[in-house]
C-alpha cells in the first residue's frame, strides 16, 4: 500500500500529520513546563501560584494588585515557552519525517516509495536497484 500522498509528499499523510500535531503538542506542554518553572519571583514571597499566573493577576485584589506585573511577566514566560517547545517539537518532527521520506525511492516499474533496503518492489514485485554503497 502506497502511504504517499498524491501529491507525492510524504509528510502530508494523514498519519504523518497525526505524529507532528503530536510533537508540536508534547513540545508545546514541555516547553510551558519548563516556562512555568523559570516564572520570576517576588522577592520576599518567591514564585507565584498558577491559578495567579494563569489569569495575569487578573483575581488579585487589594495590596496583592501590586504583583499583577509579575504575574503577567510569569504568564508571558510561560507562553514563550511552549511556544519554543512547540517549535522544538516541530522541528524534531519534520526531523523525523524527512529522514523516512529520504529512505524511499521510487520503483522503476511502477512509480510506488519503497524502501532503499527493499530487494523487490511490494506493488509489483520488480527488483529493486541497489542502494549505493551495498555490496551487491
């Protein structure tokens, strides 16, 4: 079976598009993990609590007010870091992606990917040519 697209792009298969939505969201969690752990702190106080820094200090009332611009400058960290880990996670992705797509090749009889290490085509069973460097 055939798992190229038709317009011959591997990554656009469904299943390809499944693993990167995959990693950009393992990536983005990760990276607003890490953000969320680099958060500023107040001095004499330390670091704020999340449900603070999840609404930019918005639920602060009285004196406390006076930390709503850590806790925005907290909320702001963590967004930048899932968005760097969301792009970490792309990026490893796409890694991944094209080093698969790079180990087929077409078959010469019939057009269909097969695998470089593959000695006969799945699709129509033509000998497949030997990849460079083997000992054949």
């Amino acid at each position: 079976m055939d798992t190229s697209a038709p317009n011959g792009n591997p990554a656009s298969t469904p299943g390809k598009r499944q693993d990167l939505v995959g990693w950009l969201a393992g990536g983005a969690l990760f990276g607003g993990v890490i953000g969320y752990a680099l958060r500023p702190s107040v001095v004499l106080i330390g670091k704020l609590p999340f449900n603070v820094v999840a609404t930019r200090g918005a639920n602060l009332s009285g004196v406390d007010r006076i930390l709503a611009d850590t806790a925005a400058a907290s909320f702001n960290v963590t967004v930048a870091g899932a968005v760097l880990g969301a792009l970490i996670g792309w990026g490893c992705a796409r890694m991944l992606v094209m080093s698969t797509a790079t180990s087929l090749i077409p078959c010469r009889e019939c057009g269909k990917r097969i695998s470089r290490e593959a000695m006969t085509c799945p699709g129509c069973g033509a000998p497949a040519p030997a990849a460079p460097g083997s000992s054949k």
